[in-house]
C-alpha cells in the first residue's frame, strides 16, 4: 500500500476514484489511529462553523492532470505542483491557505495537519526511491499495475495516450522526442 498512514487515519473510509483529468481521495478521520499525531488531530480538532457535520472529519485529496493536487480539510487547504526537473527528480512547490482561526485548538489542529502530511510525503518519497532503484536496475521490466491502484492506472493511462513512447518496454532512443 502507497499511503499506509492514511490508511491508518482513515481506515475503512478511505476511497479513491479516478477520472480521466482528476483524481479524487478521501476520507473520514478516526479517532482510533495509532499515532499520536493522528490522534491528537482527531482529539483536538475544533468544530468549524460553516461546515455540515459530514464535513468536519472528512479529508478529500484532488490531483489534476498532469501536476496539480489540493487537499481539502476542515482546517486548512493545501495546494501542490509537481514540476519535473529531470528523468529522475520532481520539484514540489506547497502552500496552504486558511481562514482565519486564532483559536489555540485550530493552531495545533493546523500544526498536526501538517505533521501528519509530512509523514504522508515521507512515505510518497520512499516508495518513489524504490520505484527510481527498480526501473534503473537492468532485470527492471514493466508489469501491471494493481486493479486497487486505479489513480495510478488512470495516470499511467492518460501519460500513455499524450506520450505513446511511455508505453514502449525499452528506453526510447536518445532525441526521440525531436528536442
């Protein structure tokens, strides 16, 4: 599993769907998680007024085609651009917006948040690492991907169809691409 600490946080709530230009996650954080970040989140988290109540443990993640995420809570909004710098690295550039809650409870909400995500990028950095060492390995060969991976199918899929040379089982030749 890519993300065993939302999976943790969110337990059986956690959904994903994949459309051809976004992708969509989710879910409701519980109060039974194993960390104490998680668990302080959930503790601490103060009732936001403009929100219904299905809205103030839910935790939704949009990515838009090609490199382009939001994720929506009840404390924060997170924005994220990917920006590629070669075959190998990613430029992450991140900012959250909030409205203004000087309310000590939203502080430490807004404080866990974070931590939380950063946890969550921790283990998208590990797993991309792996992937990285495996497709350098000369025994690297394309396999399927995993019917519970459906944003990563609808990803692979989308980059195929805009770049057939994706597709291909061996590297392209060096200037395939006419640059």
């Amino acid at each position: 599993m890519a993300h065993p600490g939302l999976k943790r946080l969110f337990g059986s709530s956690y959904g994903i769907e994949a459309e051809p230009h976004c992708d969509k996650m989710w879910g409701d954080i519980g109060a039974g998680s194993g960390a104490w970040s998680e668990r302080g989140y959930s503790k601490l988290k103060p009732h936001v007024a403009h929100l219904d109540d299905a809205a103030q443990d839910r935790w939704l993640y949009f990515k838009l085609w090609p490199n382009t995420a939001f994720d929506i809570c009840a404390d924060q909004i997170d924005f994220m651009q990917f920006l590629p710098v070669s075959a190998t690295e990613t430029l992450i550039r991140e900012i959250s917006y909030a409205l203004p809650d000087d309310r000590r409870e939203m502080r430490a909400t807004r404080y866990l948040d974070w931590r939380i995500n950063r946890q969550v990028n921790a283990e998208d950095t590990a797993l991309v690492a792996r992937l990285q060492a495996g497709m350098a390995s000369s025994s690297h060969v394309q396999g399927p991907l995993g019917a519970s991976e459906a944003c990563l199918r609808a990803f692979a899929g989308t980059l195929r169809a805009a770049i057939p040379e994706a597709g291909q089982a061996q590297r392209p030749q060096p200037g395939w691409f006419g640059g």
